[in-house]
C-alpha cells in the first residue's frame, strides 16, 4: 500500500511539474577515472573544461555525489542495476574475457526504460562481462548472453577497458569488422599466439608499460593479457572517442522522434592515455590532462547533437565518474611529472583503489533546461540512486526487487531537496566506509591506495577506526573517533548491516581484487 501511495504522489508531483507525459529523454554521460578536481567547474588548474562547465551552469553541480565504489567494474554494476557491487562476490575488476556478471532475468535499467517504452543504447567501454561462466564463449560467433540481452537495443562497445585485450569493438552480439580466417583468441591464464609482447619485443612499444601491462602489443600499446588474431578488427586508441562520438550521434539522430535511454561510458581518461592528435597539447598536464578536454569537447558535440535535432529541452542528462583519479596506472605517460599543482581528486585525500574521499566523490552534474533551476547542492546522492530516480521521472513502478539499495532522489536530482540521503556506504577493493552526514567512518584495517610502478600505499586503520567530520575535514586528516565514541558505534552499526562481514575486515587486497587475473 504504501508503495503505491509513494507512486501515486510522484506521479501527481511530476503532472503538476509537466513531466509525466514528457517522457524525457535519458543521456547518461559516464567518464573513466576522471576524478572531483579534473573539471574546471569543479576547480581544476591544469586543465580547461568549457563545455561541460556550461552544462554544469544550467543545471545542478553537486558537491557530496559518489560512485558506489573507487573501481570501474563495481561503480558501473551499481549504476546499472542499483544495487551495492559489495552484494555480487563477481563484481570486481574484470579481465577482459570474464562472463556477463549482471543476470539478465533481473531488471535493470536499460531493460527497465526499454520496458518503458523508450529506445535504448550503450555505447563505449562496457567491462561487466559477456557471455556465459560455462566456457562456451566464443569471441568469433554470436556474443550473447550480452548488452542486447540485457535490454540495450543497440550497443557498440568494448569488452572491457583500452589496456586490456581483446582490442576490438563489439556492436549488439559481433565483433566489427572481424574476419572469419583470422579467429580471435584471448587469454589471461597463459599466452596464447605468438604475437609480440611488452616483455618479448619492447622496443615496438610507444610507450614503457608495467610487467602486468606488458602483454599482446596493439597500436605500439601492450595491454593486460594476451590476444591473437582479430588483426582487422583491432582498433586504435587515438580513434576511440571519435568512433564513440560518432556511433552516439548516429544513435540520437535516429532516436529524436522516440523517447531514448543512452548510456555513454566513455574512456576518457582511462590508461592507456592516447587521445586524438588534435588534442595532443591542449593542456598542461600531458596525456592525461589533454584526454580530459577531449572528453570535455565529446560532451559538448553530445549536447549540439541534441539542440541541433530539438530535442536539448526533453533530455535529463546526467555526468559523473565510475571512480576517482589515478596518475600512474601502468604506462609511463608523464603524468605523474607534468600534473604540477593540479589536484585531481580537489580537496581530498587519495584516488583510484582507495576509500578515502577520493576515490568515490564525484563530479556529478544533473540538467534539464527549463526543468531544473540552476545552481549547486550539498545533498548526499550516489550513483546506486540513478535507477530508481528515473524511475520516478518517468512514473513507471519498478518491477519488485528492481533497485534495491537506490533511494529515489528525484528531488535531490530537480535540486529540491539538498539533504539527500541519510547515508551511503562507499567500497574500494573489498574495503568499505560509511559516509553520514558530514561524517566519514572507516573500520579497523588496512586502506589500500595506488602509489607508482608496483607501489600500493598501505595505512593501517586501528580499533576503534577512524572518523573525520568532512565539512571541517575534506582531507580526513584528523581522526575523531575517540572524541565521539556513540558516533562510531552507530557508524560501525549501520555497516555490519549493510555489507557482508568480510568488507568489514579491511583486509589488503589480493592480485584478483587489483585486476591482476
């Protein structure tokens, strides 16, 4: 009953806004490993970001939004299905062969908006798996269980992430471009083929790569395991966030007189770091910094793509991040040196892989022209509350047990409510912390953050745990748990009931937890 009275008051809410028979269209911008300072309207100094400075200014830039984890795999499950990564033991970092880790015979939300009535998209780095776990996958016929599966009535992607193999794009269930006389073949347990490697021919590669890097040599690039075959199907790096532009493009065009649902996962700035030559140079901060004005121009052809087809106004679009920002990852690209003062992750502590702040708070920007009054917000939101806010949007019930650990923070998202949630629990590399409030617990254990070639920054987190206020503490520099000994219980409370017992361990994290098999 109550479900429904929940129902029936945002359907009423969203008629007298003008919403409920709009049924707006959906864009989701995803970036990779761009983190809360790498945005000029979030404060970045080594970089330039106009367009999507411009989106922020129409509608709603918030200052406490997360990613549910400060990994790629796991943030984009939550997104998707809006539910904790922390509740599938398979969502962890994915090599690129892995299996299809989000059931298809449970809603999530393309399968939901395509239930909607809505056309639905993926487009860009996908790495949540495909296929079956029963060895049956072949890269060189009919790929399924895959997007198309999962209700994405288009969907050209790559399997897994730019460093790692199979170096290739997949749109619906085939490889582009493949030949049948040159089969594919991959391997993350032991090499296969006898193609060059990082560690076999170096003297082919662009540029220097770690030993977990230094397998299969595509474009001058080697990547994390091993591949043969798929020579014509193999792409480039530098073409990357233009064939992802363009397919985005041709989707929208195609969809402005239907209600659409994309979603926009692209790789900028994800290693290896290898944007188009007219944006080589266009920041101060090398590679890394000249991927994220390429994304930043990606977003802005994005929205001239939606006004030049009438459609801006009708579409709710929302950019974030999967997790925090890393300098090295692998590939020596002189990020680490030419980064200068910029603060990637902004005023707080630590990066990719870690639970501090870091690691999961986001850039998180939700507009609507004419619909959202512009502005800023301190309200608690994540990206697990994505499902079940468009949900409300659009005024279709969710199917039961759809969205489980989303809050539908519609308002929040409309710019009506600046309190949020109550609480959100972040992970990173099966480690877990509770924000509430201003507040920050992190259990007794170990937190684990990237440092450079084959360093990984262990702090050891004593009983009782640590507790920062972040309001007066962004940086988490002064542990307050002893002061406030009934916070930390209810803290530590509110987690034993959330995650599984053994996130509460904090213990380091293994070579499977890095993305190391």
């Amino acid at each position: 009953m109550l479900k429904k009275l929940s129902l029936f008051l945002s359907l009423t809410c969203l008629a007298s806004m003008g919403m409920a028979t709009e049924k707006p269209n959906v864009l989701i911008i995803y970036a990779d490993d761009i983190g809360y300072g790498d945005l000029s309207c979030y404060g970045a100094s080594g970089v330039e970001t106009p367009f999507i400075d411009r989106l922020a200014n129409s509608g709603i830039r918030f200052s406490s939004g997360y990613a549910s984890a400060a990994t790629c795999t796991p943030s984009r499950y939550s997104l998707l299905t809006g539910e904790y990564a922390f509740r599938n033991k398979s969502a962890k970092i994915l090599p690129g062969n892995a299996p299809l880790i989000i059931d298809p015979n449970k809603a999530n939300i393309a399968s939901y908006m395509k239930s909607a009535g809505y056309n639905t998209a993926l487009v860009g780095k996908w790495h949540l798996g495909l296929g079956l776990a029963d060895g049956s996958f072949d890269w060189n016929s009919n790929i399924k269980p895959a997007p198309r599966e999962l209700g994405f009535d288009y969907s050209f992607y790559m399997a897994a992430t730019g460093d790692r193999v199979p170096s290739v794009y997949i749109e619906n269930s085939e490889v582009v471009d493949l030949d049948p006389n040159d089969p594919i073949k991959v391997s993350y347990a032991k090499p296969v083929g006898s193609e060059p490697t990082g560690i076999s021919h170096p003297h082919l590669l662009t540029v220097q790569a770690d030993k977990q890097h230094a397998g299969t040599i595509v474009n001058g690039i080697s990547r994390i395991g091993t591949m043969t075959g798929g020579h014509a199907a193999r792409f480039k790096d530098e073409d990357m966030s233009d064939t992802y532009l363009n397919k985005a493009i041709e989707f929208i065009e195609s969809s402005k007189d239907q209600s659409f649902f994309m979603y926009f996962a692209a790789h900028d700035n994800h290693v290896p770091r290898r944007p188009h030559p007219r944006f080589q140079g266009s920041s101060s901060l090398g590679p890394r910094g000249d991927a994220i004005v390429q994304f930043d121009w990606t977003v802005g052809k994005l929205i001239k793509t939606l006004q030049k087809n009438g459609i801006y106004k009708n579409t709710l679009i929302i950019l974030s991040s999967d997790n925090g920002p890393v300098l090295f990852d692998g590939y020596w690209e002189g990020s680490r040196v030419k980064n200068g003062t910029h603060k990637a992750a902004g005023p707080f502590r630590g990066g990719k892989y870690s639970l501090w702040e870091g690691g999961t708070r986001m850039p998180f920007i939700v507009s609507w022209p004419g619909k959202i009054e512009p502005g800023t917000s301190s309200a608690l939101v994540s990206q697990v509350d994505i499902f079940a806010s468009i949900a409300a949007l659009i005024g279709q019930e969710l199917p039961k047990d759809a969205s489980p650990d989303g809050k539908n923070m519609l308002d929040a998202f409309m710019g009506k409510d600046h309190s949020g949630r109550d609480y959100l629990v972040e992970e990173a590399l099966s480690q877990v912390a509770l924000r509430m409030g201003d507040w920050k617990f992190i259990p007794p254990g170990t937190v684990t953050e990237r440092g450079g070639l084959d360093e990984w920054i262990k702090t050891a987190v004593h009983p009782p745990g640590l507790l920062f206020n972040l309001a007066d503490d962004p940086g988490e520099t002064t542990d307050l748990s002893k002061q406030h000994p009934k916070k930390v219980k209810a803290m530590l409370a509110i987690l034993k009931k959330e995650a599984p017992s053994k996130f509460l361990q904090n213990k380091t994290p293994g070579k499977a937890q890095l993305g190391f098999e």
